[in-house]
C-alpha cells in the first residue's frame, strides 16, 4: 500500500475544501450576462484554462479556519467564491507586471490577448468579485460585514505594496535574502485574510482570531516560498525570473556565498543559458548550506506555530489545518 506524503495529503485537503468554490467561481464567469466582445473572450479563456489548473487553497483556508475555530465551515461557500474572483482579478494583474505569457502549459490571458485586455479583464473580474461579496455577506451581522471589508482592502493594499517593493528590486544582481523575504512575508497577508475571514464567519473570540491571523500569515509565507522553489525548478520561469524579475528566494539566499554565486550567475545570467544547465544549477542551489539552513528554519518555525497557535490543537476541528502546516513547513 501506497504510503502518502504529507504534501500529497495536503493537497488533497486544499482541493476537497476548495474545488466547491473553483467550480463556482467558473461558472460565474462563464454564465455572465456580459458575454460579448473581447474582455469577455478573454475571462472566458481565463475560466477554461487558467482556472482548472488552479490550486484552491485561498477557499480552503476560509473553510479549515471557520471549522478550527468552532464555526460552521458550510457557511463560507458564498464568500469564499467572491473571494476567489477577486484574488484571480490580482493573479491576471501579477501576470501583466511580471510580463508571464505561459502558465500551467497555457498561454495566461495576458499571452493570449495583451495587456490591455488582460487589464480590463481583470478590472472586471475585481468588480464581479467585490459585488458577489457585498452579496454573499448580506446574512453576516453588520460588525462583521464591515471587518471582512475593512480587511479585504487593508490586504490588497498591502499585496500592492509588496508589488510595488518586489519591482524595485527587478533586475537587481545584489538583492539581499532581507529584501526578498520582506516581499514574499507581505505576499503572506492575503492567506492570512482568508483564514481571518474563515475565523469571523465562525463568531470566533478575540484570540482564537488572532490564532486564524498568525496562521494564515505563516502559510501565506510558506506557501510563497514553495512556489519560490517550484520556480527554481522550471526552466521557462527560471529564465523569465533571470532576465526580467528577480530571482527565487533561494537562490538569493545561496548567492550569499560567493563561490557559488561565481559558478552559477554567469550559466543563468547567460542568454545560451539551457535545459540541459538547469540540472547543475538546480542541484547546486538546492545542496548548498545556506539553502539547507533556510529549509530548516522554516520547520522551525513551523514547529513553533504547531505548539503556539491552540486552534491546530484543537483536536478534529484544526486537524486539517495542523496537516496543511506540517506538509509545508517539512516538504519545501
């Protein structure tokens, strides 16, 4: 019998919490009564070949952190599918920054149709989000109407800050491990939105909110680093990352020793830089100490939060959530 990999448990988890509301949010989109022209070719694109691919785990955050905190998780399918619609308005958004024509094996909206119809998609999907949001919510007391709004846009604000600080640095061959993790702690505050939206919808107290809070923002820092590692390994983001953006979070951090740096910038700086090279760089970065260090501080932290936050201690209730942690902190 097969045994399974706490990151293989954890994404079935994320995809039984979130795909109820992956596939409504599709549905939105398709079924809309604004069907003519371009911008909405171009989020019908989005819905069929963008969307499926996606792993939902912003709907499975609402959803764990309602049920860890007593609540009643069933309650935030409505607001979980609005959310999913405005998070996807920033992801067609971070497409247009980043200038990333392919995603998934697919060519994104913006590859696809440009980037002012990709713009205005997304301008749209934001406004379709933000409206099923005030709806969905409309059997929330008002207190709590008005703290999920408040946070929606306190959160975006602080993604758009970290945008911003993430541009800054494009192109810059000395980007310190600080400044990196300074964008990818920032990126952190949208996971922690969604767990702290689960926690309100659940009437959670006063410190079981600030548990959802100190969770989420932690598995928003992981689940960026474990992408930062993920594109380490793509050859196609790999070399997008080196010529236009800034380079994965931890080959910054390998980069801080210098012998190694010499070794590799000049392969990946490269515009011959190959397939077949990225094997060598990809097993360098990865064996070396300053990457080792890194993986094992984020356990730590892991462990930490793990003893810390009483809601992952809270028997069945917060065991899904514990599971989600775990595979992320150990299996980056």
């Amino acid at each position: 019998m097969k045994v399974e990999s706490l990151t293989e448990i954890a994404v079935e988890i994320i995809e039984k919490r979130g795909n109820f509301a992956l596939a409504e949010a599709s549905r939105q989109i398709l079924q809309s009564r604004y069907d003519n022209g371009l911008v909405a070719e171009a989020l019908k694109y989005y819905a069929t070949a963008i969307f499926p691919k996606v792993l939902p785990i912003f709907p499975a955050l609402i959803y764990l952190s309602c049920k860890a905190v007593g609540g009643k998780p069933e309650q935030t399918k409505s607001v979980a599918v609005a959310m999913l619609l405005i998070t996807a308005s920033g992801d067609i958004h971070d497409d247009i920054i980043d200038k990333s024509t392919s995603k998934y094996a697919r060519k994104t909206a913006f590859g696809k149709y440009g980037k002012d119809i990709a713009l205005l998609a997304g301008d749209v999907l934001l406004i379709q989000g933000m409206t099923l949001l005030q709806k969905s919510s409309e059997s929330l007391p008002v207190a709590q109407r008005t703290e999920i709004a408040d946070l929606v846009v306190q959160s975006m604000f602080e993604l758009a800050e970290a945008e911003a600080f993430e541009t800054c640095l494009w192109k810059k061959l000395n980007v310190t491990p600080e400044e990196c993790f300074e964008v990818i702690k920032r990126k952190g505050s949208i996971a922690e939105l969604h767990c702290r939206i689960g926690g309100i919808i659940g009437c959670a107290d006063e410190k079981a909110l600030f548990n959802t809070r100190e969770y989420g923002r932690l598995i928003g820092i992981l689940s960026t680093v474990k992408d930062e590692f993920l594109d380490l390994e793509n050859f196609s983001e790999l070399r997008s990352r080196a010529k236009n953006e800034m380079l994965p979070y931890p080959m910054v951090c390998a980069f801080q020793n210098r012998t190694l740096r010499k070794k590799i910038q000049p392969i990946i700086m490269n515009d011959n830089f190959l397939k077949k090279d990225l094997h060598f760089v990809t097993e360098t970065i990865l064996n070396s100490a300053e990457v080792k260090k890194l993986k094992n501080e984020f356990k730590e932290l892991g462990k930490k939060q793990m003893t810390e936050n009483k809601l992952l201690n809270a028997g069945e209730m917060g065991e899904e959530a514990a599971l989600l942690l775990q595979a992320l902190a150990n299996e980056l």
